[in-house]
C-alpha cells in the first residue's frame, strides 16, 4: 500500500523547445529523477523526507533510468497496491519516461508497459487540484502547481524547467538541487489535498441535513 512520488526535470535545448516535453526528439534527455517511497498505509506529515535525486551529470542517463527502473520494478512485485504520485504526471513525467526507457533500450516495451501504466495506481496531484480552482464558470479546468501551492500556503518555486536546463549547461548543479528541492512538496500537497476534500465533503453532507 506504498506511496511513491517522483519529479523529472528534462533537457530543454536551446535548438529545440520541444526536447524537454517530448522524449523522442533527438537532444531529448533526462536530467533528473528525484522520488520518495513510503511503506504506509496512510501517509502523514510526520512520515515526509527529502527526496532521492538520481543526476544524470554525474552518472548519464542511461544509468539513473537504470537505477529508476530497478527500484520500481521490485516495489510493484513487493507491493501491488503501488500508488505513483506527482503533480501532472500522467501527462509529462510518465510519458517522458516511457519514452526515455524505450530510447535507452533499458527494458522491452511491454515490460515498460506492464510496470508503468497498467500495474501501479495513480494519483496525479494536478488532476484532484482542480477542486481548489474556483473558478466563474464552475468547470473543472487545470490549475498550475504554482496556484495550487499559494492556495495551501506551500512553499513556491521560482523559474521553470528551462532555467533548469539553462543551470545545466552553466554547469550550476547547485541551482538544480536547490529547484528540484523546492519544487518537490509533492507529499505535504497530498496530505492537504485529501484533507481539503474531506472537509468540504462533511462541510457539504451537513449543508444538506440542515435544509
């Protein structure tokens, strides 16, 4: 019944927007993959770490999805109750990898397939967020990790991906860690999600009985 969350920082070149938000162009790579694994049942506040960051200066990339891919491999054979959790990673982190799997020939495309789409559970943290868009129109439309973290009063990260890619090539990894640091409020967003939910749910539920 484990919670695993994760955040990859891509390359954005300076040729190519498109590298860092599809895995297949040719100056595509990963630059890092930062995780956290809990072995709970329910997660709490006082469970939350700092995360692990795989780098890809200092081991490539091939070798940090290798790691990547060794360490959820064995926790979806160990828990089958694996839950993948991350802000929009459905849409970007997931897929990215997949693609970067594939690319480095780190697995067959089945087995990719298997251990990261159909096995594991998912909770993409940007999905749920639409509850705290109050928007006019009352649709449910995106809303950005940055709103959504001045709405729970969550620490905000300054800059985006391509100032991690402009850090990157400075060789300014320092910059990186401290981004990917920032960035990465991924547990306490969850815990403050589920709780908002649960009280507007009883808020509602007891909005009903009085009328």
């Amino acid at each position: 019944m484990g919670y695993f969350f994760l955040d990859v920082e891509t390359f954005v070149s300076k040729n190519d927007d498109a590298s860092g938000l599809n895995p297949y162009r040719p100056e595509s790579k990963v630059l890092s993959i930062a995780y956290n694994y809990y072995d709970e049942f329910k997660l709490k506040d006082e469970h939350i770490k700092n995360p692990t960051i795989l780098k890809e200066w200092e081991e490539g990339e091939k070798e940090i999805l290798t790691k990547f891919w060794n360490f959820v491999r064995l926790k979806i054979e160990s828990d089958k109750n694996l839950k993948f959790l991350g802000f929009n990673i459905l849409k970007f982190d997931m897929t990215y990898l997949f693609g970067r799997l594939i690319i480095n020939n780190i697995a067959e495309t089945n087995e990719i397939y298997e251990v990261l789409y159909r096995r594991p559970h998912y909770i993409d943290l940007g999905q749920i967020a639409m509850v705290v868009n109050e928007n006019r129109y009352h649709e449910f439309l995106n809303i950005g990790q940055k709103d959504t973290n001045i709405f729970f009063d969550l620490p905000v990260k300054k800059g985006t991906g391509k100032d991690v890619s402009k850090f990157y090539l400075e060789k300014d990894y320092e910059k990186i860690i401290e981004y990917i640091q920032k960035e990465f409020s991924f547990e306490t967003l969850y815990i403050k999600l589920r709780r908002h939910v649960y009280a507007k749910k009883v808020y509602e539920k007891n909005d009903d009985t009085s009328n």
